[in-house]
C-alpha cells in the first residue's frame, strides 16, 4: 500500500513508518523539518510539509491508500493543532480524492464508565487537569472527524511506552476496556497498519490497551 504519514518524527508517527516499511509498505513521511527523520529506505520518501499549509502536501496526497495522522503537541498549553490541521488535512484529502485516514487520539478525554472508580477518579482530577489543553483540542477534532464523511478511524491509546511491537492488545469498537492502562507506540502502529482495509474499523473509534 501506499501510506502518508503526518508527523512522522514523532513517537507514534516513526513508530508507524518503520513497521509499514518493515512489512512492503510505500511510505511518505511528511515533516516540517526533513532532518528530523534520519531513516532510509529504498520505499520511504520524506518530504517537508506543513499540515496547516496543503499546498505543501496536497500533491503527496494523490493515489495514497491512507493517511496516518500522528500530530502530536508535547507541551500542556492552549493548541489547535489536533483539530485545525486535522480539517486542514481533511479538506485537502477531499480535494486529492484520498478517503481513509487514521487520527490518534487519547483514551484519557473521556472518563471510562468501566473503570474501577479510582481509575476513574484520577483520570478526571488529575490526567485531565495535566493534560486538558491538548485534550479540548482533541474532543474537538474527533467531533471534526465524524462529521468529515470519509473513512476515519479515530485511536484512543492510553499511556504510551516505547517497547517493541508485540502483536497482542485488546480493542473496544466505539466502546471502552476495562484495566485499559498502557500501549506502546510500536502496538498503536501495528494496528493501524493492520487495520487499513479492515472495513469493520472505517467511522469508528477505537479504544487499545493491553
């Protein structure tokens, strides 16, 4: 397949160029800063873009199987990057004709009805007070997201680590998990590149946890 790759010098974005190329993917990393991204491979293309920006990427947009947005904003501070370039980027995928994309964003924004009541307890006073400007910007993409018309799938990770890819992790469909605590960014990659024809996942959200 052919895949886009939006912040692909972030956790979850090298994450996923690694294992699509890994496993005979064409893949075309799209970063602000090129030198960010030190890999090479004969099926990866890194080209300099900014979400906010289509004329810099519409053009890699065209005759892509789907688009992988790992936009990621580190820092608790007032933001509208998950849901300005997310429409910026849905509006462009439109125009290109491309119609799958994925959108990664965080179990946390909402507080799980199925978790035991201290679970749920610390992530409404404490993980959303943390992270909250990152996490009202998120809400407001996922409402973007859904009412985009194309074929989304919206991934709600818990806490992220660095550990390599298993293979092996749970997934609620439009639904929550209980003891849903932590993922890597190799398993959150591995189901997204798994996942990219699954038609079961197309307008869904998708909650994966171990």
């Amino acid at each position: 397949m052919h895949i886009l790759i939006m912040g692909a010098n972030g956790g979850i974005g090298k994450q996923t160029v690694e294992y699509a190329l890994a496993h005979g993917h064409q893949v075309t990393a799209l970063l602000r800063n090129p030198a960010k991204l030190t890999l090479t491979h004969p099926r990866l293309t890194i080209v300099q873009g900014d979400v906010r920006r289509p004329e810099s990427y519409e053009q890699h947009l065209e005759n892509k199987d789907a688009v992988i947005s790992a936009l990621g904003d580190g820092m608790n501070k007032p933001t509208d990057l998950y849901s300005a370039g997310n429409a910026i980027l849905m509006q462009a995928m439109k125009k290109m004709g491309t119609t799958r994309a994925f959108f990664i964003s965080a179990s946390a924004i909402e507080v799980s009805p199925v978790q035991p009541w201290y679970i749920r307890l610390v992530t409404k006073y404490l993980v959303q007070k943390l992270f909250g400007h990152g996490y009202a910007d998120q809400r407001i993409m996922e409402k973007l997201v859904k009412e985009s018309g194309i074929n989304w799938t919206i991934v709600r990770p818990p806490q992220l680590n660095d550990k390599p890819v298993t293979g092996h992790y749970r997934v609620a469909v439009n639904g929550f998990l209980k003891d849903c605590l932590r993922i890597s960014r190799a398993d959150v990659a591995h189901f997204m590149i798994g996942n990219i024809n699954n038609p079961q996942m197309y307008q869904s959200t998708i909650e994966i946890g171990y």
